[in-house]
C-alpha cells in the first residue's frame, strides 16, 4: 500500500509540476523551456529490430514538448554491448537498453535482476517484484555504485527448452545436450545434463548435424527467428526463466535533467516496460501457432516431477548467489520472501 501511495505522490508531484509550468510560467522555467536534451542511447538489439523501442522514444519527445530528445543507436555501433554500463557512467553514451547479464561480474545482483531460473514465472511476478516488494530500489543503490541510475526494468521474454526430441521426464533431459547461457546452463549442469555455449547463430546447424539435440535461448518468437523449428520441433513448457532487460542512464547525465524531465524519463520507462511486455508475450502465442501450423511444432509439458527437481537445483543457484555480497544477500531474500508469499516455493 505503501508503495502504491508512494506512485501517486509521484504522479500527482508531475501533475503540478506541469500545471505550474502552465499557468505560471518564470523567466527560469521559460529557460528549461527552451533548452532541448539530446541523450544518446544505445540497445541490444540489432538495426531490425530497433522499433521495439520507439514508444520509449516518442514518450519522451512527446510529454517534454520537445524537449527530451533520445537519440537511438543499435548494439555495437557506439560501445561493445558489454560495455554499455561503464559507457553510461563516463558519458560516452546517455543511456542504455542492456541486461544486466552483461556485467554481472562488475554488479553481481544483475544477475538476479536479469531473472534467476525458477522463480518469477509471470509478467505479474516481474512487475510486483520490482514495484512492489523493494527491487527496484535496491537495484538503484547497487547501480549508484558505478555511476549509473536504473531507471526500470524491460521483461522482455522468457526462456524455454526446445529439442528434437520431446522432454517430459528428467531422465529424457539427460539424455540431450544443449546450447545455453552460462546461468541456463549452470542449472542444467546442476540436473546431470549436457550443456554448452555457443553463439546463437551456429546452433542451427549444431543441431541439423546432431552435435546438440537442442537449444535455451528465448521464446517462440525469438526462436522462430533463428528457425529452430526445422531442426528442433519439440517446445517445452513451463519456461526455465525469465528473460529481463533494463534502461539505465549515466548518474551526471541524470543529475543534469530538470525535474520534470526526470519525470518524464521514469514515466517512459514504465510506459516502454509495459509494451514491450505486452507486445511480446502476445507475439509468443502468435509464433507458437504458425510454427505449429507450418512446421509441426508440438508443445510438451514437463512433468511435475521433473519441474520440482530442476526447482531444487535453481534453489542451490539462489543460495550460492546470495554469497556473492550484500545486495545478492537482500535480493534473494527479497526473491525467497516473494516466492513463498504466492505459494512457490515452501
């Protein structure tokens, strides 16, 4: 209740900011006015598929009259994606569409901010986790450590297994080996299975030649688009974990935005989190279907039993996460908290 209250203070402190910018404008106010912000950002994403951030974008440059201009560029062409956090700090760039994932090594908490197997299973969980229960706030804290202010987190996917042959069982897992993300595969590894890095693009033909049997990169849209279905046709549900991303901003350059336009960025956070969410989770079911329809793709639940194994073992990923220092310590208790309140885990 707390919080909710603590949202509406915000908003209505934006309400009068611009109702005083309105009505009564000064000689100072007159001045922000006119100064126009250009903020360069840079995302993950390639240049196709940049559109997912446009509403951000428009946002932004809509609610500041012009004012709040960011510039967009695709992963790579400033910084290397990987750099992106240190990029923002000293100002070589504005802001950033990362995943904490990226620099973990430097803030291990991202890891749990970019989604620990087993544990937030909705967009619901996501959202209330941050809002609601603390994260966010303590992401914040973690990320003023290295000069950067986290604006708010983007869930943008979640994470299943997808094989040439169908998984039910623990035992039909282990006899598989797959691609996956060092965090995916360290929790298959915990399960007796085979588990390997490689970079997404070569994992269609690592499967066509049978040296992987399958893949844990994303969701149906993701996977369609590297066309995993022709070679793995089998798509297991529940999902292993969610898939988060992020917008951050250099910590001067935040400093340096008149009060309402700070505003105006965490408003456009939310805004860019909600669709991006919405856009995603209804591409999932769309994706599902057509590969369904045009290559026979068949969805295959995982049995309780195998769910609750791979369950325990993410449970020892939390543990030793919540080693790594003190934000880790209070993330995951946060997490452990919140997973026992909605009847997750005892």
């Amino acid at each position: 209740m707390k919080r909710f209250l603590s949202s509406m203070v915000v908003l209505l402190a934006a309400f009068f900011v611009f109702s005083a910018v309105l009505v009564a404008p000064s000689v100072d106010v007159c001045a922000a006015e006119q100064k126009v912000y250009k903020l360069r950002m840079q995302v993950l994403f390639g240049p196709s598929q940049m559109y997912q951030y446009q509403p951000f974008i428009d946002f932004c440059k809509d609610a500041s009259g012009g004012r709040l201009i960011i510039q967009p560029f695709a992963g790579g062409q400033l910084v290397p994606t990987d750099q992106m956090l240190d990029a923002c700090a000293e100002g070589t760039i504005d802001l950033a569409g990362g995943a904490g994932g990226y620099w973990s090594n430097k803030i291990p908490l991202a890891d749990i901010e970019a989604g620990m197997p087993f544990s937030l299973r909705t967009l619901t969980d996501v959202n209330t986790f941050f809002y609601q229960k603390g994260f966010l706030e303590l992401c914040r804290k973690a990320y003023a450590e290295h000069g950067v202010y986290y604006l708010g987190p983007q869930m943008v996917d979640f994470t299943y297994i997808q094989a040439n042959k169908p998984v039910k069982t623990l035992d039909d897992l282990k006899k598989l080996k797959f691609r996956a993300v060092p965090n995916t595969g360290k929790l298959l590894g915990k399960a007796g299975v085979a588990a390997v890095y490689m970079p997404a693009e070569e994992v269609y033909m690592a499967i066509s030649t049978g040296t992987l049997d399958g893949v844990t990169y994303g969701g149906a849209m993701s996977n369609a688009a590297m066309s995993f279905q022709e070679v793995a046709p089998y798509y297991m549900t529940p999902p292993l974990n969610t898939a988060g991303q992020n917008l951050i901003i250099g910590m001067k350059q935040w400093k340096s935005l008149p009060k309402d336009l700070q505003m105006i960025l965490e408003l456009a956070t939310h805004y860019e989190n909600l669709y991006i969410q919405t856009m995603n989770w209804d591409l999932e079911f769309k994706s599902r279907e057509k590969m369904i329809k045009e290559n026979g793709l068949k969805i295959v639940k995982m049995d309780d039993a195998t769910v609750n194994a791979l369950t325990g073992y993410a449970k020892e990923m939390w543990q030793e996460q919540a080693e790594k220092d003190e934000y880790c310590k209070q993330g995951i208790d946060m997490l452990v908290n919140y997973l026992k309140e909605v009847g997750y885990i005892q």
